[in-house]
C-alpha cells in the first residue's frame, strides 16, 4: 500500500502552468493534473491513447472536444474516452484540476 500526501509529494512539471501526481498499481492509474495558465486562448492539440480513460472535474471551468463535439465542465462532473478516442481540452479558468484514472497503466508517465 502507498500513501502520497499532497503536502508532501512533489509534482512533476510538465509545461509552464501544468503538473501532475501519479499513483499507480499493476493495472490502474490515477494522475491528479493540475492546470494553473488558465484560461487558454484555444484548446490544446487533439491526442488519444490506447488507455481507457476516466476524468473528474475537482476544480475549474473547462470545454472537452471529443467526438466532434464540445462539452462545458465544471466542478464535480466526469467524462469517459474510450481507446483510441482524439480528444482534448480548453481551460476556461484560471485553475483546473482534473482526476484522470487509467487502464492499463500509462508506461509513458512512469519516470
């Protein structure tokens, strides 16, 4: 079992305004992104994964794009993509926080 303290555990920064924590097991993932450059001027560049994903609204205002479509979140909702799924988001203010749970695991955000 591991315990990660937000107090006490580092975030790792991934772009100015954006970093995460990560937990993770042999087949689940959890990474608590927080987004602090907010609002953006445009979304971010579409991507997808082979990941299973499943996203909480902790804290903020954001658009998601998926499907071709676009979708007003705030605090408390939650979104799915699929595998293989292009989607992406656009902060609208001035800090997120999204909970973000995956399946498998994401070898690409283990350092």
């Amino acid at each position: 079992m591991a315990v990660l303290k937000e107090t006490f555990s580092v975030a790792e920064k991934i772009s100015p305004g954006f970093e995460r924590r990560i937990a993770f097991l042999d087949k689940l993932m959890v990474v608590v992104c927080d987004f602090t450059n907010g609002p953006a001027d445009e979304p971010e560049k579409p991507h997808s994964h082979p990941h299973e994903q499943i996203t909480y609204v902790a804290e903020g205002d954001l658009f998601l794009f998926m499907d071709d479509k676009k979708h007003r979140l705030t605090k408390g909702d939650i979104f799915t993509v699929p595998s293989g799924i292009p989607h992406c988001i656009q902060t609208l203010s001035s800090k997120v926080r999204l909970i973000d749970s995956f399946s498998p695991v994401r070898e690409d955000y283990i350092r």
